[in-house]
C-alpha cells in the first residue's frame, strides 16, 4: 500500500508499505507528478517501511525518474532503515540539483523538520 500526506503546500510526503517494484514505483511517481502539477518545485518526504523488499528495476526507474525532473525538487528526505539504499540516495544527490538527505525510520521527526524547512 501507497499513502500519500502534504503537512505543507509544497511539501509531499508518500509512505511506501509494500514491496517496492516497478510497478509501485510507477503508481509513487504519478501522486509525485500531479502534486508537481500543482507548485514549480516541491520537496519530497519519502518513508519505505522497514522490511520491504526493493527490485533493482524500481530503483533504476526512480533514478531516471528524478533525473528527468530534478528541476521540480528543492529538498527529498529518504525515511528508510536499508542501509544500501541510503547510500544510493547520497550518490543521487551528485545527480540531480535538489538536495538528497536520508534518516533512519526512528529519526523520521528529523526529516519532517528538515523538508518542512
């Protein structure tokens, strides 16, 4: 299951509760696109609950997908206890122009402070 939230007008938060696969990558980046619809840039708040599974296909897709639309993004903060995929979250921020942070599940508040900034 995929939630979405917004404590701000330009501030978008999705909570993934499911494998991660292509497929529900693709259903995050539609909710990502028409909240984009909305403002010139956003920030993103994402929290992928721990023990979830992430393909490798979903996760090239997610780069792509910010690549193509860095310009839309001022601040994505990356909720997730997968060590691996925080790492892979740093190198995106070399990638793209928004600014990429990541936190641990239990410093989830930390990130809510930060993107809300």
């Amino acid at each position: 299951m995929v939630s979405t939230f917004e404590f701000a007008d330009n501030v978008v938060g999705v909570l993934i509760k499911e494998d991660l696969n292509a497929e529900v990558m693709e259903h995050v980046h539609q909710l990502i696109l028409e909240r984009i619809d909305d403002h010139k840039k956003i920030n993103l708040f994402i929290e992928i609950e721990a023990g979830l599974d992430v393909s490798l296909p979903a996760l090239l897709k997610d780069v792509t997908f910010k690549f193509k639309n860095s310009d839309k993004f001022k601040r994505i903060a990356v909720v997730t206890n997968l060590n691996w995929f925080q790492n892979i979250m740093e190198i995106k921020d070399l990638l793209i122009d928004a600014e990429v942070k990541s936190f641990k599940i239990e410093n989830r508040l930390n990130a809510i402070s930060w993107i809300a900034e």
